[in-house]
C-alpha cells in the first residue's frame, strides 16, 4: 500500500528534521552525560517520545526547543540515578593522515581532558546551561528549556564559566606538574 503525497511529504518533513537537529543532540546529551552510548540511548527515546506526537507540535518552529528540552530532562534523570559519570575517549587513530604533529596531539589531549573534567566537575543544571550557551541558544531559551527565569539562566551560565575558568587557569598557565 502506498502513502498518500501529504503521508509522504509528512514523512520526509520528519526525516528532515531528524537529519538536521541528530548532531546537535546527540553532542548535547554527550556533553552532560559524558558516555556516548548513555547519550545515544537518551536520544533515540527523546526523538521516539516527540516523534509519536508529532503532529501536536510545529517542528520546524519549536522542535529544537522541545528536543533539546526532552534531553535536559532525560539526562537529569539518568544522572539521578546513576551519580558516577563516565569519561568520553575519542582520539584520532594514529594511521591517520589528518592526525596533528604528536606534541600538538598530547597538548590537545591534555586540554580536551581538562576541559572534561572541568566540565564534569559542574553540577548538572550549570552544565546544561552552558552548554546550551555554546550551541547558541539565548538566555531565554535555556530558561524555558531549563524551567528557570533568564536571570537565574544568565547566573548558571555565568557561575559555569567562573568554575571552569578556574579549574582551567594552572593548565592554560603551564603549572600542571
């Protein structure tokens, strides 16, 4: 049997909008799960939960809000139940010709690791917050995302800042020994 044209444009609509928006999920829950395969998981259930409903909302108007709410709150979730965070290890295989020179590796290792740890050393509601700041989101955003007023928004972001500033400072000074 086949769709109707409207059944199919529907369709193609959504797979569009999947297409668009997966990356940005996924390294958005990846980022405050810090497990990519916890962070798949997230995902894909958050992508089923608004795509059942799809037709109750306007996706290409309010779906990156509503998904990237949907992952806020499944992270938080998981996080609650499972407290210890598991490190992300992406590195670039050594055959590879793109691979930088291995000093300029190690330090970039180095710094990624910092900026992990810093990052995992935020508790989560900061980290949200921040990270919804790199993608781009405003203030406003991230408190409707986050149930929060934009002011108690801009001091999650601000504070998040603060502590990885300072977490980073002795590796950006050279005084890691």
């Amino acid at each position: 049997m086949t769709q109707p044209p409207e059944g199919r444009d529907s369709r193609a609509r959504l797979e569009a909008w999947v297409t668009e928006t997966l990356p940005h999920a996924l390294a958005y829950a990846t980022s405050l799960l810090r497990d990519r395969d916890a962070a798949e998981d997230a995902v894909h259930d958050c992508y089923c939960r608004i795509l059942r409903k799809a037709d109750a909302y306007d996706l290409a108007r309010d779906g990156m809000k509503i998904l990237i709410r949907a992952i806020t709150n499944a992270c938080i979730d998981r996080a609650g139940r499972r407290r210890v965070l598991a490190s992300l290890d992406e590195g670039i295989p050594a055959a590879d010709p793109r691979a930088p020179e291995p000093a300029a590796a190690g330090m970039a290792r180095e710094l990624a690791e910092a900026v992990e740890a810093g990052l995992a050393r935020l508790p989560l509601a900061q980290r949200a917050a921040l990270e919804m700041k790199s993608l781009g989101h405003s203030l406003e955003e991230i408190a409707e995302v986050l149930g929060i007023s934009s002011g108690h928004a801009g001091v999650l972001v601000h504070r998040a800042r603060q502590e990885l500033a300072r977490h980073l400072a002795p590796f950006l000074k050279g005084d890691t020994a």
